[in-house]
C-alpha cells in the first residue's frame, strides 16, 4: 500500500510539472530549474546556455488548418525537441507556439550549434493532419553565460535570449541568432549576431 501511494504521488509531480499537450516541462517545471541551474552556473562559473523557440507564423496554421492541426504541430515539436535534449537539459513549453531548452554546462558556441541542428529538425517535419501536409519553422535565440558573472540575475539570460529571438525573426525568420553582449549587460547594449 505504502508502494502504491508512492507511485501516485509520483505520477502526480510528473504530471504537475509536464505541459499535458506536448509531454515537455511546463512553464513552472521550465521556472525551478532555470533559477537552480543559474545559481549554480553562477556560483562556480560554469557554462549554462538557454534556446528561446518561437514558430513561425503559427497563428496562420491555426486559422488556416484548425486548432487540432495546431495542436499536431506543437506535439511535433514537443517530441523534436525531446529527442534532441540531454538527460542534464530540460526541453519545456514556454507558452503557446514558444518553447524553450535549458542547456547546462554548455557555452554559447555549442549551444548555437544545438540551436541550428533543432532549426532544421523542425523545418524537415512533415505533419498530416486530414490528408494535409504541414510544414512549420522556427525562429531560435541563443544566449549563454560561457563560464562568466555577466549576467547577474537569471531574468537577464532570459531576457537576452529573448532579444535574440527578436533578431532571428528580424532577419528573415527560420534561423538562429545568437546574444553577444558587447561588455557589460548592465550598462551597454547587446547585439545579436548570426551563428
């Protein structure tokens, strides 16, 4: 009886913590992880990097295909970004059509590369939904620690990932764009480059 209780209560924080749609984290489980990792990263300047996903024209597919087929394109994605994620990262459900990957003990550099092989992943699916073929992209921004105290609070390294995002949508959509920041993050602005 003790084993079956144990076993619920299990089931119950997975469940708490997994977006219901895609199987990923949900934003909560995505939250106390990041801030844990970031701490640690920050305590020992270790690498920690961060991928904010954003697809592309996704309100279109819902408008055009439905919300079911929307759906179909977020369970594929979910299940992208599950298998392209190490058992030290976390691959959650940010919001809606935005994603995010938590990569520890990887630089920038790396996680780039990461980014880029995801971005193509995704474009290469193919998703049939009532004889229909949908086909989706995803815009990606990248920004990591890369073993430094630049970033003093985890909102910052959020925040520059989502800028890169901004940049990888300005550029034409469907690419990675990656945050450099030029010096201090506190008093100059970053700049997000092409990987």
């Amino acid at each position: 009886q003790v084993q079956n209780i144990q076993r619920e209560v299990e089931t119950l924080q997975v469940k708490a913590s997994t977006d219901a749609l895609t199987g990923l984290a949900n934003r909560g489980h995505f939250t106390e992880f990041f801030d844990e990792q970031f701490q640690r990263a920050h305590a020992l300047l270790r690498p920690l990097a961060i991928l904010f996903l954003d697809l592309d024209h996704f309100k279109k597919v819902n408008d055009t295909y439905g919300h079911d087929a929307g759906d179909a394109v977020l369970r594929r994605v979910g299940k992208v970004l599950r298998s392209s994620v190490r058992s030290i990262d976390l691959a959650a459900r940010y919001g809606g059509e935005e994603f995010a990957v938590i990569l520890t003990e990887t630089d920038a550099a790396a996680a780039a590369a990461r980014a880029e092989t995801i971005r193509r992943a995704i474009a290469a699916q193919h998703i049939e939904v009532d004889n229909k073929v949908i086909e989706v992209t995803a815009s990606i921004g990248v920004a990591g620690t890369d073993r430094s105290r630049i970033f003093a609070q985890s909102a910052q390294l959020i925040g520059a990932a989502d800028r890169a995002v901004y940049a990888a949508k300005a550029a034409g959509r469907n690419c990675v764009r990656v945050f450099r920041p030029r010096a201090d993050v506190r008093t100059t602005k970053p700049s997000s480059v092409p990987v």
